[in-house]
C-alpha cells in the first residue's frame, strides 16, 4: 500500500513538472516568434539604409559591440538575466591558480575572499556539486552572513576544495584594496569587519 502511495505521489509530481516545462516551453516558443519578427524588420531596415548609403556595416558593427556592452553592464548591475563565467576553463587543468598562503592570514582577513560574489560555469552546474542562488542563476550560493555555502565556518576551510570553481582557483586578494591596504605588511581594509561587506562596496572581480 506504501509503495502504491508512494508510486502516485511520483505520478502526480512528474505531472506537476511536465505542465511546469510545458508552460515554460510554450511561453519561450512565442518569446522566440516575437524576437524573430523583430529581428526581421530591424535587418530589414539595416539593409535598407545600407543600401541608400545611409549608414556603413563596418559602422554599424562597431556601435552594435558598444552597446551591447552597456546593456549587458546594465543587466548585470539590475540582476537581469543569467550569468555564467567568461571565457569559461576546465577547472581541472587550469594553472594560473594565484599561490598565497591563506591559512597564515586568515585572522586576519577573515576569509573575505569567500564573501564575494561570482558566476559558476557550465561545468560546476553540470556536476551538481556546488551550490548557485536559485534567485540569481548562476551566482555562488551565499549563507545570511554573506559567507559562500560551502565554507565550514569554524575552519575557514573550503568543504568542495577538490572541485572548487576556476574564480576561487585564479583569485588573487593582493591586487583588491577592499580587502588588503597593505598585503605585504598585512594591513586589512577594515571595512572587512563590518556587516553588509561587500554589498555596499566595489570589489574587484573575483576572477581577477
């Protein structure tokens, strides 16, 4: 009987999930119509000016890359959209890993590097190891304390060490002044301490 319950519990949410992927699809498919219409008129209108003499492809070409950085600037500022690493390495092979013996300084910085925020990449996401914010595909998971879900907090130790993403592999804290004035004298930003770091700062790239 358990098992006959269970089998429609199954049942029901594979159902639940097919109509969720259904809706999903379909909603995509009319997204893809419209953008295909609109993608028609405006190269209609690009070979209509070009052939007038109006405007030049290489012109074109050029404030097209321009603006597309600003919007994409623009997206990832508003949380707009998913973000993934780019270019994207096998973390695995990869070997610009910044060498800085972390356990010496970590009283003192308290593991910062592990409180900022960055992009996963394919390959982290198709493991299904590491943790990314269902709020903001596919940014590291993050705890209320703005710590990395995957830092056990009494050791400061990374509990996915061995599979870590290429970001907490290449980053190198030395080069960002929102966390070290001073690295070689071992002088912290002390901005570090406070709650709330690093939303209300700047901080470098992590991939930096």
């Amino acid at each position: 009987m358990e098992d006959i319950q269970k089998t429609g519990l199954n049942d029901k949410l594979r159902q639940e999930m097919v109509e969720g992927l259904l809706y999903t699809h379909a909603r995509l498919s009319d997204t893809s119509k419209k953008t295909l219409e609109a993608a028609s008129f405006v190269y209609g209108l690009i070979e209509l000016l070009s052939e007038k003499g109006l405007i030049s492809i290489e012109e074109l070409d050029a404030r097209k890359r321009e603006v597309a950085q600003r919007l994409m600037k623009k997206n990832s500022e508003q949380g707009i959209g998913i973000l993934l690493q780019e270019p994207e390495f096998d973390k695995y092979t990869f070997e610009a890993e910044a060498k800085i013996d972390c356990k010496s300084r970590l009283h003192l910085c308290k593991a910062a590097c592990c409180r900022l925020p960055f992009a996963l990449s394919k390959q982290d996401i198709h493991e299904g190891v590491i943790h990314w914010d269902l709020g903001q595909p596919y940014i590291i998971a993050q705890e209320q304390d703005g710590y990395c879900t995957h830092l056990e907090r009494g050791s400061c130790a990374c509990s996915v060490r061995e599979l870590r993403p290429v970001p907490c592999r290449a980053y190198d804290c030395r080069k960002n002044k929102t966390i070290w004035l001073d690295f070689d004298n071992a002088v912290i930003n002390p901005e570090i301490l406070k709650d709330g770091w690093p939303r209300y700062a700047v901080p470098e790239s992590h991939a930096d």
